[in-house]
C-alpha cells in the first residue's frame, strides 16, 4: 500500500460575496478533489490548538503527526534545516522577510513577491552591513522568506514578534519586537535595531531603485518573526514505520520533513506561488513513490493568493491543483494507495491571514467505504463519516486507511 497527502496551503475560506457567497472551493471546479472526498470518507480535522496561533508551522506539525505544544520551538528554527543552516543548543533562528514600509506602515509582507534573484543582492548588501560571525548571521532564502540566526541567544521565546502578514497597513512602530520580561529586553532592544538600520542600507539599494522605477514594491526593510531554538523529534520511520518524502517550494515544509527524517525532493519551477511547477511536482510524487511507503505534497499557491485577498486567484490556484497535479498523480497511479487531500488552516480573502477553524479532508481507500460525501469543500466534508476530529492526527488516519 502506497499514501498520498496533498496539502494546498490555505485552501479552506469563509463564504466571499464575489463569489455567490460560496468560499473558493465551492466555487472552483476540482473534479479530482470530488472524486477523493466521493470514493473515501470526509471530515474536519482541527490542526490549531486554541491555545497556538494559527501558522503554518503549527498545522503542518499537526498534518504530520507531531504535537505543535511541543514541536513548535518558532518558525525560523523549523525552516533552517532547509538551507543547510546547522543550530548549536543556545542558537536561535528566526525567518527574516524582505517587507515593504510605506509612510511608516508595513505595505507589504513580500515586497510585491520579489524575485528570489533581487532579494539575494539585497540580503548580501544586509549580510557585508550587520553581520558578525559567530553571533549575527543572514542567510537567503526564496523570495522573500530569508533567515537571521543569532549565536547564544538565550530565551527568543521571551520576545514577541509579530508575523508581517498579519500586521498589513499597520505602524511599524506598534508592531516592533518586544520583550515579554526585563531579562529579554536586550536582545529585542538588538532585533528592533536591526530592523531600524536596514532601512539606510536597504532604501538606495539599485535593486529596490529599479523596482520603484518599474512601479513594483521595494523590499525596504527586513523583519525577524518567528524565532526560537531547534526542536528534537523523532523521525516519521520511528513514529509509524514508514519510508518518506517530501515536495515542496517553501523552506518551513522542507525544515519539518528534514526534522521527520523524510526524503527533500527540490523540483525545478517549484516557486511557492500560483506560477509554479504543478506537473513537475506531481511527476517527482510520481517517482518518490517508487522508494518511499508516503509522499507529502505540499502547495503553497493557494494561501499566498489568499493573503492578497485576490479571490479569483485562489479559485484558480485550487483549479490547477486539482488539474495539474491531483489529476495527474491519480491517472498514472497503478498499485493500491490511500490517499487525502485538506488544507492546513484557513487563508480567508476576507481577513488575509490565516485563522485556526478545523479544516474539511478527504481520504479515499479501497479498505474505506464511502460515506455519501460528493464534495470536497468546507461544508459538505462537515457531514463525512469522519466528523469533527479533534484529538487525532490526518498522518494517523492516512494511515489506518491502509489497514484491512
């Protein structure tokens, strides 16, 4: 028995009034996601504890069968791995986004999705600037999403950091890192300097020079969030017994399945955006299949259509997963599989960042009899065989699946 799990990041919505008050997956035509949610049993699955923000980093843990209240030790921690980035003990990592400010305000989380080539001049200009080895690092990363690591640097779960993609139009002055006790104020004090002094290096970049002469956003600041230290888990062999891969664009994902000890498969054209390599993707999946029991394929498309509020892209970004990919995989599949489709949380056009409500899945298996679902979308999945899962896994389920 083979597993499948495709994940579109961000898929689940409320209800848009553009759209016929239907949310993007009701809206988009996904015959392959029907015929998931058709052949097998649906559900909610809830991958955000109340008590945790609702990130990615939070609901992929979840996805792949590790508690976030003891995995999540920050973002920046879980994606290092994925640029080779090694962390001693008392090192902490945290991502580090090229922002635009404009007129004080944070404009955008992305710097208008500037090219991974921009923003690597851009960080080296960043890097020859601040950088101190051995205690003050810069690495590039993809697009925007790059990484500060910080040598003996105790307690960053002490200082708050606010994702840029949930302080859109906000001051920057309200929003800059602060010490949750006396003990850590210095080291905010360091994290709101360097935010503060990349704007002399960063603003007559020429990079940035020609994007604003071009009409697109300039990557003008940088912003520490989600730092923390590396976590210690156990790989996915010694959890469930089974041989795994990864496939994904974003750097988080790839930290996470480098933690679980799965195989990373880079696929040319995999850009996290509603451009990227969906056959690519769904060929590597294909392959991985041969030497792995379980291939986790993860699409970042459909959530960063959703933090841009742009409801007609979403629609199409969940389109071309269906087709491009989900459609793709299934055609060529030959040997018994299980496999399941959900997003990880919510990316509302309404709000434009994620929120934490249980997400709809599928999982079809020829040991599953189906359960009348004919959908796959928020509300249909609501009334599978699965129902409301709380206090369980999806890896956990896929799974079982499997089992006469």
């Amino acid at each position: 028995m083979k597993y499948i799990l495709v994940v579109g990041d961000g898929m689940a919505d409320y209800p848009v009034p553009e759209l016929g008050n239907k949310t993007p997956l009701q809206a988009a035509y996904k015959p392959n996601m029907d015929s998931i949610a058709a052949k097998g049993r649906s559900g909610l699955i809830k991958n955000v504890p109340d008590e945790m923000a609702p990130g990615s980093e939070t609901a992929i843990c979840s996805v792949l069968g590790y508690d976030p209240r003891i995995y999540c030790t920050g973002r920046g921690p879980l994606e290092a791995p994925s640029r080779g980035i090694k962390l001693g003990e008392n090192d902490a990592a945290f991502r580090c986004n090229l922002i635009t400010e404009k007129d004080g305000k944070i404009a955008d989380y992305s710097a208008g999705h500037i090219t991974t080539e921009e923003a690597s001049k851009l960080i080296a200009a960043i890097k020859e600037a601040f950088e101190k080895p051995n205690k003050i690092e810069f690495y590039a990363g993809l697009d925007y999403r790059h990484f500060l690591i910080l040598r003996n640097f105790p307690n960053p779960e002490l200082i708050q950091c606010t994702p840029p993609h949930d302080a859109a139009g906000v001051a920057v002055s309200e929003v800059l890192p602060k010490a949750k006790s006396p003990e850590a104020e210095k080291n905010a004090q360091l994290l709101r300097d360097l935010i503060e002094s990349s704007r002399d290096v960063l603003r007559s970049h020429p990079v940035n020079v020609a994007r604003e002469k071009a009409g697109k956003r300039p990557g003008n600041l940088i912003w520490p969030w989600g730092g923390g230290k590396k976590p210690s888990m156990p790989t996915l062999k010694e959890k469930y017994g089974v041989q795994s891969a990864v496939i994904s664009a974003v750097d988080l994902v790839k930290g996470i399945g480098t933690y679980a000890g799965m195989e990373i498969i880079n696929v040319n054209g995999a850009t996290g955006l509603d451009n990227t390599n969906y056959e690519g993707k769904a060929d590597a999946a294909l392959k991985a299949l041969k030497n792995n029991d379980l291939v986790f394929v993860h699409v970042e498309a459909p959530d960063e259509a959703g933090h841009c509020k742009d409801y007609k892209l979403k629609v199409k970004t969940i389109e071309d997963l269906d087709k491009r990919l989900l459609g793709r995989i299934l055609n060529a599949l030959s040997e018994p599989y299980a496999i399941a489709i959900l997003p990880d949380h919510p990316t509302p056009i309404k709000t434009g960042t994620h929120s934490r409500e249980p997400v709809p899945f599928s999982i079809a298996s020829p040991y599953l009899k189906p359960d009348g679902v004919k959908k796959f979308d928020e509300f249909s999945t609501k009334k599978g065989a699965f129902g409301l899962v709380e206090n369980d896994f999806l890896i956990s389920l896929l799974l079982n699946s499997g089992k006469k």
